[in-house]
C-alpha cells in the first residue's frame, strides 16, 4: 500500500512530469559548450513553478526526478562515452551504468523538490516558496558534492562563469552561493513574469546588479615578474596511448613541444607518459630537465608513481616538478571511485574497461605548494578541481593553480568544455590564474577574474604559450569556503518554514 502511493504521482501527473524533462533538458544549454547563462534562470524558474504548484509532496518529488534525470542524462552523456567509446565496456552495460548513474545524481533534486513542496503547504507560487525552493536546491547540490566521495558536476552555480554578471558573486559564496543566487533569480523572475508581482521583479534587477558591481572588485593583487608559461597538449588518443609500440611516440611527442617552446614553467597533463616514473628512460628525464632549465625554468610532468615506503607497494597519481628547482612531487589526493580505486565488490566492473592503472592510492589532503619558477604551484589532477573547498587548502601559499588532466577518457563530449567551465569558477573563488594542461582538451589558461585568457583548440597536438603573473592574497570565499553559502541556504530554509509555522497558528 505504502509504495503504490508513493508511486501513484506518476499515473496522474505525466504532463507535469514531461515539462519538469523538458525544463531540466533545456537547463543543459546554460552550460558550456553552450553557455546561454540566462537559460538557467528560465530552466529552473519553470522548475520552481512545477513544485510550488505540486498538489503534493510526492508529487514535487517526482517532477524534480524527472528534471534532473533528463538534465544529467542530456549534461553527462559523456559518461557513456568514457564507458563504451573509450573504454570498451559492452554498449548494454555502458547504457545500464551512465543510466544508473544519472539516475542517483536525479535523487538529488528530487529530495530538493520534495521538501520545498513539504514545508511550503500552501501549493502556491509565492516569496516564502522561492526561499524554500531556492535553499533546498543548494542543500541538496552540495550534499552531492561529498556524498560517496561526491560527484558535483553541472551544480547550477558552474552556469554562471563570465559573463553572467552572477559570476560577481562567486568570489564571496563560492559556486554554491551562485548556485542559490541562480535558484532565487529564476524563482523570482517567475513570481515576476508568471504571477506578475512587482517585489520579486525589483530583488531580480537588484541581484543583477549586486554581482555585476562586485565583479568590479579586484579581491588579489598579482605578485612577482611575469611568468611564460608553456602548456603541452600531446593529442594523444587513450585506445593507443598504451600500446607497447607507441611508447616512444609519446617520449618525442613531448620532448619535442618543450623543444619548440621554451617557456619559464613547462607543464605536461595527467599520466602524459604511460610509465611508471622510476621506469622512464633516463635520457628522457634528463633531456626534459636541461629543456625546462634553459631559461633557469622549471617542468612539471603528469605521471603515474610507484612507492614502498610504507611496507608495500602503492601507486600514485603524480605530478613531478624539476629543472633548475629541486624535484619536488604531488600526488592527487581526491581520488575518482571505479577510475583511480576500487570500491569493494566492484572488480568486475573495472575488468569490463580497459583501464591501465585504475587503482591508485590518495596522497593526502595537506600537501605543501610547488616550489617552481619563482611561483607556489598548487597542482591539481583530473577532476580535483572540481571541489573549490578542497582547492583553498593551497591558499594562501598558492599563487598560481596548474591543473593537469588526461581528458582522452571523455572522447569528443561536453566533458572537455564542462570541465574548463569548472576551472573559471576556481579562479574566481581564489582569485588565482588557473593553469589547464590537457591530453586532448580544454588546454588553457583562465585569468583570476575567471575569464579564458587563452585556449587551445581541442583534439590537437601542440602547445598553449602564454604569459601570466602569480597572485596574492585571498577573496572572502578562499577565508571561509562553504560555509557563509550553506549558512545563507539554511537561513532562507528556516525563515521559510518559520513564516510557514506562522500562518497555521
């Protein structure tokens, strides 16, 4: 009895379930590669109507199912192409898992949905809705962002990089207060437009207005001389990567961009090498040190660590600095579930992919900078970046970020633009130049202000020279992380509530 009215929305509220589809597909387009930032205010403002409007909880709840089940489905198709494309897995089960997984991530805004729609009983669209709405969107977003190691990707927030004047706010709340600002700026331009209220239209210009003018606000200064920077994208595909007889392809590959363009800081994307660092050619290492050394400059090479120190053996994923500094190393510390380690009991999952090196170990969350090119280097791996409260442990030591990625597992998808749109938020939140070394792509550099400074064009092999200058100092978001957007999220959540308590005394 209890699960067929729990299920019963379903058979009665399909035509509100497809807009919520609809809506959720058409929010796709306000991230990159599109990046209609304003498609998000439309996208979740018809979300905010469908659940205020719920006749009930579980109804809500279903509409933001199938919201976010088409959002992710239409937002993370990549996935599939990771699974199938590049990995080999058989297409049934490559289907089966990106489907499974899009379908955990739409848990999320259904648990937002539901319970906006149970502490608002009213079942109308109005202020105390959109608090409600808006506050249980980004609880809810960033509970995704921890939650089984988290996976945040597409978070509402990451729509709003420049030019969205939204993006102003990003160095105060980080992407969850954009996150909550974008939920309110939807809800409240549907209380305007839809139920014509002139308050909600007034707090719409007056938030457009706020992040516009705070991001005028210069929140770090630069630090030291200009540096040249020389980013090296290999091009080289993953099905030949680790081929035996493409080993030596990859050695010159590489020896020959940093040949070509000599820079003050070389930087090599994630595992550019498929060896173990202490099983590289010495003349390879030796070759790449007297490079990076020509101009007293420094080279930091993405590559896969073995170590016995601790008793048994342990795999890393690395990053290994040298030239005219000493060697110094990091390890990527957040690691990704069924790519990087396995969770238990699911080894057969792994053996269905063609995945060398899926097993690596955390190197820990408190690692010291880099020390390279008379610049601190936070390093950063793969999808490391993708969680701006870890990104700020580096600061304020930090003044430039240098991500490394191997985006050769996403194919040609939205994966590659998606993530260059993540790396503008985490320049904006630590006012830091964002550096990108990426196998196939987005190979980039992204100014503090969160602005693509310059980018290489994707599936080709050369290498992204740029000048940059390091930075210090830290925005407010870099001193307090999630917290004032958390509390802000909870705060419109218990007025909400409170003034909901209120109305049936």
């Amino acid at each position: 009895m209890g699960i067929s009215r729990f299920l019963s929305p379903l058979r009665s509220d399909g035509r509100a379930r497809l807009l919520a589809a609809g809506a959720g597909l058409l929010g796709v387009g306000a991230f990159a590669p599109f990046a209609v930032f304003w498609l998000a205010w439309l996208s979740w403002g018809a979300l905010f109507l469908l659940v205020s409007r719920a006749p009930s909880p579980r109804a809500a709840a279903w509409r933001g199912f199938a919201f976010g089940l088409a959002q992710f489905l239409g937002g993370v198709s990549w996935v599939y192409v990771s699974l199938h494309d590049v990995g080999g897995m058989p297409l049934p089960v490559a289907a089966l898992a990106t489907l499974a997984l899009c379908a955990y991530m739409a848990l999320y805004p259904m648990a937002a949905a539901w319970s906006a729609r149970r502490l608002d009983f009213s079942g109308k669209a109005s202020w105390r809705s959109a608090c409600l709405f808006a506050a249980s969107w980004v609880l809810a977003e960033w509970a995704r962002g921890w939650v089984l190691t988290g996976f945040p990707w597409l978070a509402l927030g990451y729509s709003q990089s420049p030019p969205s004047p939204l993006a102003g706010l990003a160095p105060l709340l980080g992407v969850y207060g954009v996150s909550l600002a974008s939920a309110l700026l939807g809800a409240w331009g549907a209380l305007a437009v839809v139920g014509r209220q002139r308050l909600p239209g007034l707090l719409v210009l007056l938030l457009l207005g706020l992040g516009a003018g705070l991001g005028l606000v210069q929140w770090t200064a630069p630090v030291g001389e200009p540096l040249r920077v020389a980013l090296l994208q290999g091009n080289i595909p993953q099905d030949l990567k680790w081929q035996p007889e493409r080993f030596l392809d990859s050695l010159t590959t590489y020896v020959g961009l940093a040949r070509d363009n000599p820079a003050d800081l070389t930087v090599l994307p994630e595992t550019a090498v498929p060896a173990l660092y202490d099983q590289l050619p010495p003349e390879f290492i030796a070759d790449l040190k007297a490079l990076a050394a020509r101009r007293g400059g420094d080279l930091l090479l993405g590559v896969p660590v073995a170590d016995e120190s601790s008793g048994e053996r342990r795999y890393y994923n690395s990053a290994i600095g040298f030239g005219a500094s000493p060697q110094q190393s990091y390890s990527k510390a957040h690691l990704v579930p069924f790519g990087e380690f396995v969770p238990p009991g699911f080894r057969w999952f792994l053996d269905l992919m063609h995945m060398p090196m899926s097993d690596f170990s955390s190197g820990g969350g408190q690692q010291p900078t880099l020390a390279l090119a008379g610049q601190q280097i936070a390093p950063n791996i793969c999808y490391e970046d993708v969680f701006g409260g870890e990104i700020i442990h580096a600061l304020p030591r930090a003044t430039l970020l240098v991500n490394l990625s191997n985006t050769a597992w996403f194919g040609r998808s939205l994966a590659q633009p998606q993530h260059l749109q993540i790396a503008q938020l985490r320049a904006l939140e630590t006012g830091r130049p964002m550096l990108r070394a990426t196998n196939t792509g987005m190979t980039a550099v992204v100014a503090p202000d969160g602005r693509v400074q310059a980018v290489l064009p994707p599936f080709t092999r050369g290498a992204l020279v740029a000048e940059v200058r390091g930075y210090q100092g830290l925005t407010p978001f870099a001193r307090t992380g999630n917290t004032v957007a958390l509390f802000l999220a909870t705060l419109l959540l218990a007025a909400g509530a409170l003034a909901r308590r209120r109305e049936t005394q």
